[in-house]
C-alpha cells in the first residue's frame, strides 16, 4: 500500500508538495491545541480501530470471543441449557453465587448485540487498508447511520475516503460542514488541490487570528508561498508578510524563514534597499549564515 502519512499524501502531494516544499510538512511537525496533527493515520498509511471508543473496537479477549461466536452460531440451544443449569447451581450454593453467575450469562448474550456494527467497523477498516476506499467509504457511512451518537468518530476516515477516491470538492464539503481534527488546516490544503489557491489564502487569513500567527509566527510561511510559489507574485507575497508587520518582529529560529522568504521576494522583485536592510537584520541574529552574509556584502559594494 502507498504510504499516505501526512495530510492526503500521495493524491495532493503530488500536486502540491513541490510547490509548497517543506512548509508542505510544516502543520505536521507543529502539532498542538490549535494546530494538531492532520491525520488518523499510521505511518504506513493505514488505520487502526484504536481511535475508536472501546464500545465500537472489537474485543480484546479473541480466544473468548471466538468460542462465544461459536457456540452461538453452532449449539444455541445447548449453550442456554448449559448456562441456565450453572445458574441454577449457582443459586443452590449461595444467592451471591447465583447473582455473578447470572450477570456472567447476561453479559455473554448482550455482547452479541451491537457486533454487527463492530463487524461492519471492521470490514470498513480492512476495506480503506486494502486500498478500497469505495467500500470503506460505504462501510463508515453505514456505521454513522447506525450509530449516530458516535459519527464524528468516522469523519476523518471517510473525508480520506472521498480524497483518495479523487472527489476532492466533496471532500472540501464534507469537512466544511463535520468535526475534523485540523479542520483549518485541511479545508486550506483542499483549497489548493482544488487548484483554488486565492480562496485557500483568503480562507487563511479570516481563520487564524493575529494572537494565533503572534504564537506560532512560521506558520505565515505556508499562505506566503501560495502567493510566491503557485500564484507566482512576488509583490503580492511582499505585501501579505508586511501586512503582518513581520519587519518589525523580533528575531528568533521560528521567525527567521519567514525573514528568508521575504528575502527571496525582495530579490525576486529588485528591491534592493528593503532586501539589504533585512540582511542586516537577519545577519547580526545569525551571523554564522554564510549565504546571508555574502549577499550583504555583495549589496553593500554596489552601494
């Protein structure tokens, strides 16, 4: 099976990763409140049921329930005797015997109502690992039906679902409208493969506020090279980041490639006296940046 680690790799990825680079990756290794992880998948791109409440997971106790799968299957009758007569004997012994044995009996029948959900889980999840994701798509829209208090478990799988199976508009649609973890971030990248790249930086801009973009400043870096990457307008770039005041930010590891993207527009756009101020900047927090200090030097003696 293809890998699929991060957000709609393999089908978006292709599309987008080589023009986003590794702001493509970028919502992945910042996960916290705001911005979680954008997958419920494993690192081989499959899923697992562990996601799910212990209710809708198939039981732990295999050995147990395969003799209780078959002995309702197979011998019914005789299982009802059988346990009727324990429950019987329990009693004769001791009414606190009687009473366990008779909640064990009750609990053993009960476990059979619901298993066909849980079985209808995991065809589902066999289905997505196989690669059908028609069928598991059916399969989680079934299991929402039946279980509706528990729906929101199966969004993010079936909102794979309708990517892999290329109906990204749907996609779009469907996370819009559902709980999602990441829902920001993916309805953004959806914008992007649906080739709509001035909606997904307008999406952005009225989705994170500036307190957000304040804590976790990188982030800038992924709208900012929609502009300079896909819709290929340096000035346009220029002024998303400016509008953000990042000239006057203070310097740091997180805000220093947005510095370096805003230092590729300046050159992109020929502004020399903006880029040879932002190189001073940038040189006296880091120094050591051979690349930074030799463009510097180069803009100072054409001075």
């Amino acid at each position: 099976m293809a890998n699929k680690y991060d957000l709609f790799n393999n089908y978006a990825e292709k599309e987008l990763s080589s023009k986003l680079g590794a702001a493509w990756e970028f919502f992945q290794v910042m996960p916290n409140d705001e911005f979680p992880k954008l997958h419920d998948l494993l690192p081989n791109g499959t899923i697992t049921q562990d996601k799910l409440p212990m209710k809708l997971r198939t039981y732990c106790f295999a050995c147990c329930y395969k003799l209780y799968i078959f002995l309702y299957k197979k011998h019914l009758s005789k299982t009802v005797i059988f346990f009727f007569i324990c429950a019987i004997i329990g009693f004769l012994r001791s009414p606190i015997e009687g009473c366990v044995i008779s909640t064990g009996i009750i609990i053993f029948f009960l476990m059979r109502k619901g298993q066909n959900v849980r079985d209808l889980i995991q065809l589902g999840i066999k289905n997505f690992n196989a690669t059908n994701f028609e069928g598991a798509l059916a399969n989680f829209k079934e299991v929402q039906t039946l279980l509706p208090k528990y729906a929101d478990y199966f969004n993010d799988w079936i909102a794979y679902c309708l990517l892999y199976l290329e109906r990204p508009k749907e996609a779009l649609e469907f996370i819009q409208t559902h709980k999602v973890t990441a829902k920001r971030a993916k309805i953004f990248f959806l914008f992007l493969i649906l080739n709509e790249p001035q909606e997904a930086v307008d999406y952005f801009k009225n989705s994170f506020n500036r307190n957000e973009i304040d804590k976790w400043p990188s982030i800038l870096v992924i709208p900012a090279l929609v502009y300079s990457n896909i819709i290929k307008n340096p000035i346009k770039t220029i002024d998303f980041l400016e509008s953000y005041d990042v000239l006057n930010w203070t310097l740091n590891n997180d805000t220093y490639n947005v510095y370096e993207l805003l230092a590729k527009q300046y050159t992109a756009s020929n502004n020399k006296e903006k880029l040879k101020n932002l190189y001073i900047k940038m040189n006296k927090f880091k120094p050591d940046d051979i690349v930074v200090a030799e463009r510097l030097k180069k803009l100072l003696q054409e001075e």
